[in-house]
C-alpha cells in the first residue's frame, strides 16, 4: 500500500464542510468556451445514450459479469484494515449497481443517496436493501433512477464514492463527469474511487481506462491525497483495483 498527502489540506479526520449549501454551478463550469466544446458536450452525451441498452438488458438478466456477492474488496479494506475515517454529511453512491456498496456503506452509518440509470439495477439494488434492512439503520440509504449528468439534489454532497463509473460510460464523457462531480459535491468535499484499469477493452463498456486518464480529467477539480494502488481485487477481473480519495477545491 502506498499513501499519498498533500500538504495545506484538511486532515481526513475532520469534519467536511456543511452540506445544507444549495446546489450551484461554478462559473467555470458553465461557460462555453468554444463551438468546438459544446459539439464535443453533444457527442458526450449520445455516447452515454448509445449504451444505455446494453446496461439495461445486462441487469434484466442475469447481471453476473459485474455482481459481487458482497461490497468491493478494497472498499472493505479501506475502512476495516486501513481504517480511513469518512466524512460526516450526506454521500453520492454513482452508479450503485445492485446497490452492495451502497448498502455496506449504510450500514456503517453514512447517509447514501445511490443511483443508477438502469431500471432493473434498482430493482436489484431495493430488494438487496430491504433483505438488509434490520441491518440498515432506518432513513440512512435510498435508491433510485436516475442519470448521473443531471442529476439536481436539493443540497450538495459531502462525500461521494463509486465503483467502476468510470469505465463505464464512453470516453467521450469523461470531462463532463469530472465537471458533475464538482458540481455536486461540496469544496473540501471527498470523492473516493474504486477503479479496476482495464487496457485490453475499447468498442464497448467497460473501456480502456487507466489511473493517468482518471486523474488528467479530475485535476482541474480535485487535489489527490491518497492511493492505494495495490488493493486486493475479485478472481476473473484484469488488475488489482485502484482505491484513490480525491479533495474538492
């Protein structure tokens, strides 16, 4: 395990900033620059839709590709072995899948608002939730449909973490999902990432990602203060797994 800090940043042991600030679009972030980025924010968002198909029929089926019987090894490893303090407030769980992260985190006490824009990977998610519900504090996890890119909650988040978002959606969008982070989570704010760099994969999800690639979008918006690039992975996937925890600007 390697950890990475960066000096002048708050310690992960403190509290986050208040999420009761309402939701606001920095300037940088809506401002058009050119007619060449708004064809570019175009082509983003067909290639989302593109595959938005696949997904659906993969979780109507059988879903085993990608289904763990339980939360994300190195999410375990982080809070249990390494023992990483999350911050207080309300936390984004993007692209929850059948919701198993999710409801791990709730049951250590973060507050999750998990979503996904596959109908039947809720329907997955909500019986997984209510088979776990005497485990599950009361009002401490909800799922629901909906797209990442538009999502509008009432209140930014303090925390988000996902799972393999990333490789997911197409190339073409990862500017745009590097912006709807810092949009939605709060300054001071954690993002923490789960990524599994996949370099044998292109025409289809889950692409070709890499750690640089993650970081070259994220920079602009984040500062990264630890990585553990060597956290234990589940049998068939293509490399260890890559837990990095990133600070809002």
């Amino acid at each position: 395990m390697m950890a990475i800090s960066v000096e002048n940043l708050p310690s992960t042991t403190t509290t986050a900033a208040t999420t009761t600030a309402k939701v606001s679009v920095p300037a940088s972030l809506t401002s058009s620059t050119s007619s060449t980025a708004a064809s570019s924010r175009r082509e983003s968002t067909e290639g989302c839709n593109d595959h938005k198909h696949e997904w659906t029929e993969y979780w109507e089926n059988s879903a085993m590709k990608h289904c763990r019987s339980g939360p994300a090894v190195a999410l375990q490893e982080l809070l249990e072995d390494l023992r990483w303090l999350l911050p207080k407030g309300r936390c984004l769980v993007a692209g929850c899948g059948d919701g198993q992260d999710a409801v791990y985190l709730a049951k250590r006490g973060v507050t999750c608002v998990a979503i996904d824009f596959c109908e039947p990977a809720i329907a997955k998610a909500q019986k997984l939730l209510l088979e776990s519900s005497d485990t599950v504090p009361a009002g401490k996890l909800t799922f629901s449909v909906q797209d990442f890119f538009t999502l509008i909650p009432p209140v930014r988040f303090t925390m988000a973490y996902e799972c393999g978002l990333f490789s997911a959606i197409h190339p073409l969008q990862r500017q745009r999902w590097a912006e709807t982070y810092a949009r939605l989570i709060v300054p001071q704010g954690t993002l923490i990432l789960l990524l599994c760099p996949l370099i044998h994969r292109s025409l289809a999800p889950p692409y070709q990602v890499t750690m640089a690639e993650c970081e070259r979008h994220l920079k602009r918006y984040f500062v990264l203060v630890r990585v553990d690039p060597n956290c234990k992975c589940l049998e068939g996937q293509e490399g260890n797994e890559i837990m990095s925890v990133w600070k809002r600007l």
